[in-house]
C-alpha cells in the first residue's frame, strides 16, 4: 500500500510516494489475567424488576426507584429519527 504525497513551496510542486509495509511479528505476546465473570441470566442480576414481564416488554431505568423495569409503553423518551 502506498500513498502519494503533493507539496507545493516557492512555486514548485513535489511529488513523493510512502510506501506502507506490513508490520509482521510471529511472537505473540503473554496472555492477560482472566477477568471477572459476567451475569449468565438476567434474573441473577440485582437492579432488574420482574414484575409484569411480558412479551415484547424493554427495560427502562426508573430513577427513583434506582432499578431497571419492564415496559411496554415509552413515557419519557424521545426518540430521534433523522430527517427524510
């Protein structure tokens, strides 16, 4: 891969071409620390209400109760679609 570069100084116009060589390196480096484990369900999580979990409900944030809750009906979002 290369790139062409123009210059242009007192009245005249350089070209010069970079060219980009891969970096190759066949040594792979130590392997980090394991990290933590995630949630594998979401009802092992704790800020998650359960209560009048249907089909089709999302998850809003209820700030006053400081947990996530299940919901069918967006009441204070706004939603922003781009223009057409």
């Amino acid at each position: 891969m290369s790139d062409t570069v123009v210059t242009t100084a007192q009245n005249t116009v350089t070209t010069s071409t970079i060219v980009h060589e891969p970096i190759v390196s066949a040594a792979q480096g130590p392997q980090g620390p394991q990290g933590i484990p995630g949630a594998t369900s979401i009802s092992t999580l704790t800020d998650i209400s359960y209560i009048n979990v249907v089909d089709g409900v999302v998850l809003v944030y209820n700030a006053t109760q400081q947990v996530w809750v299940p919901t069918t009906s967006l009441t204070k979002q706004t939603i922003e679609c781009g223009q057409y």
